[in-house]
C-alpha cells in the first residue's frame, strides 16, 4: 500500500504483533504475532471456533483488539476509524464464505459494487471492469447480467472472487473459499485464488480448515490452536510439522492431544 498510511518500505506487509481478544471469560486470542511479507500466501488453519475468523476481523478492522498491535506496510491499523480506515481497507479485498453476493444485483454489479459505491467509478466503467474480472475468473460475459440464485454454487464463488480482485487490491483475505464446494470445483477454486493472487502481485491471507487448499494456495501455513499459533512453517512441511497437535488435526484423526484435551474440558 502507497498511500498516506505507508511508513516503512522494508516492513513485512502485514505484521501483527501480541493481538489479544476476549468475549467475557472466553479468550479467543492469545497473544498472536505473525509477519506476512509482500507478495507472500499466508494460510491460517484451525478447527470451528478456534478464532479463525476474528483474527482475520481484527486485521479488517470489524474487530478491534483488546491489546496488541496490527500494522499494514509498517504503519499502525488498530483504533483507525472513518476515512483513516477506509484508506486502509481500500487496498483489501475480501472473498468472504459463502460468497456473500447481493441476491437483488446482477452478477456484473456484484463484481463492481465497491467500484461503484466506493470509489465513485462510473458504470460503465465498472461494468467494464466487472467483465475483466469475471473472464479472470473463467465466466462468459453472458453470466453479467444474470442474478446470483440463477448461479451454481461454484459460480457463485467465482464470482465472489472476482469481486475480491475488481479494485486491484494489494491485499486479499479468503475466508473458507472452498467451503460447500465438491473436491473438483474446491480444487478449481484453489487454482484460480493461486493465479489471480499472483496476477495482481498481491499478499494473500487465508483462513481455511480444508488442508487440500491450505496446502495448494499457501506459501506457509500457521495453525491456530486456543488462541495461539502454535505452529508456523513453510506449505509443504506442514505434514511433517514435528508438533501433535498439528499432526492430528491435517490428518484428520480421531485420536491425539486435540480430542484428549477437549474430552478432558468437557468432563
């Protein structure tokens, strides 16, 4: 990001350093530091509710946290409200879980919406960019003027995506991107995050429990595991991690620490 918030050429694009959050009694994040460098696909993995999503909320800014600090091209987020914040937030785009597209829009419009609402682009313009994106993303220009419920679920993803690119973001969050997916539209999904991502030159951040996507959209993958990132290390090494916890959860198994400690809490 090169625009008035950015203050230090060398810093890791995103840098989150001791970021804590609590509903109440429960602690969802406990002390998390993490550096994603420039251009980098960051992949953080983690069962339901283990605070996935409000680590990335944090970073977004819908969350603010309780201590800690978030910086984007070495200047400081958290606390930014108002038009400080939507400068930052101009630079991010966002595939979120389930698409989230606007059922009364058009596909085009869809694509366009921050264009068009957020930047001032006239329409046709942002149509046109609209139809940019969505040939990116491996849709015919005739699914522009159709509405998302005429859409596969697929579709619906690709368009989502093409949303998440329209304002040539320099960073991109993917929320679950393959959830509700079949395996092969999952693994087409995952090869157009890759291509596009790359296209832009943009820095990737990514909460997922689908280790099939992890591990083809991540450059490194970072686990998160009652508030902490217990493990951090590069894509291809994550089955092999060393660490149990780790271990249990990409493998999908039944037995290991995760599962004794949970039955440990509940009795």
């Amino acid at each position: 990001m090169n625009g008035p918030n950015a203050s230090d050429p060398d810093a890791p694009k995103l840098r989150l350093r001791d970021v804590r959050k609590r509903f109440g009694a429960n602690v969802v994040l406990d002390g998390i530091g993490l550096d994603i460098a420039a251009g980098e696909s960051m992949v953080v993995i983690g069962g339901s509710g283990t605070g996935k999503s409000v680590l990335l909320k944090c970073v977004l800014g819908l969350l603010r946290p309780d201590s800690g600090s978030i910086e984007v091209d070495g200047a400081e987020t958290v606390g930014l409200t108002g038009r400080a914040r939507d400068r930052v937030n101009a630079h991010i785009g966002m595939l979120f879980q389930g698409a989230a597209l606007f059922d009364s829009l058009p596909v085009w419009e869809n694509v366009a919406f921050g264009l068009i609402q957020g930047r001032q682009t006239s329409r046709f313009a942002a149509r046109a960019r609209a139809m940019d994106c969505l040939d990116q993303v491996g849709l015919r220009r005739r699914v522009a003027d159709l509405y998302p419920a005429e859409l596969s679920g697929g579709m619906q993803k690709r368009v989502g995506l093409a949303r998440a690119i329209a304002a040539q973001p320099d960073i991109v969050f993917f929320d679950e991107p393959t959830t509700g997916l079949d395996p092969i539209m999952a693994d087409v999904i995952n090869d157009l995050i890759v291509a596009t991502t790359k296209e832009l030159g943009a820095t990737a951040l990514s909460i997922t429990h689908d280790m099939a996507s992890a591990t083809k959209i991540g450059d490194r993958i970072a686990m998160l595991y009652k508030g902490r990132l217990i493990w951090v290390g590069a894509a291809k090494e994550v089955f092999d991690s060393g660490n149990a916890h780790v271990d249990q959860f990409v493998h999908g198994r039944a037995d290991g620490p995760i599962t004794e400690e949970a039955e440990a809490q509940a009795g």
